[in-house]
C-alpha cells in the first residue's frame, strides 16, 4: 500500500471507528491486518493476530488489536486490525 493510500485508509478508519481513532491519537501506528486465529481459508499459511501480537510485544511495543475493514471501509470479520506503539523509555537508575 502507497503511504497516499495509507493514509487515505487511516484516515477513513478513524473517521468511522472511535476506537481506532483514540489509537492514532494516542500516538499508535497501523501494522496490519492479520486473519484470526482459526480463520485463514483452507490451505493458506498466514501468520494469525495472535502471532503479530507476541512477536511484537517480544519486541517491546505496546499492542493493541482491533476491528479490520477492507479499503472501502467494511468491516471484515475473519481479520483484526494490529497497531503498536513504542512505549516512553524510562531513565534507568544508577545505583
């Protein structure tokens, strides 16, 4: 997806979904949408929601999951919508 297109899709997203609006307020960036688990068609190797959600939390983001929609807007109920955030970094303490 062109960062136009991105963009375009984000701001389409948070225009209808409070949530994802609050995200992007809070400062939380799109990743992508991912199939729940359970939920790829037949056949199809994917990496669900659940996978996204670990391997980003091992990278030390904040995550949070919501509703997906399609380009137009409509919701997909098989997908979640994966966002992160970087956490503030904390001083550590010299002791």
């Amino acid at each position: 997806m062109a960062e136009n297109e991105k963009e375009a899709y984000l701001a389409l997203l948070a225009a209808q979904d409070p949530e994802i609006r609050a995200l992007l307020d809070r400062g939380f960036a799109f990743v992508t949408n991912a199939f729940k688990a359970g939920a790829a068609p037949s056949g199809m190797k994917a990496r669900t929601d659940q996978a996204h959600v670990r391997r980003l939390q091992q990278e030390g983001y904040q995550v949070e999951v919501t509703a997906a929609y399609d380009e137009q807007g409509h919701p997909r109920p098989s997908l979640s919508a994966i966002w992160r955030k970087k956490p503030p970094e904390t001083p550590g303490r010299k002791g």
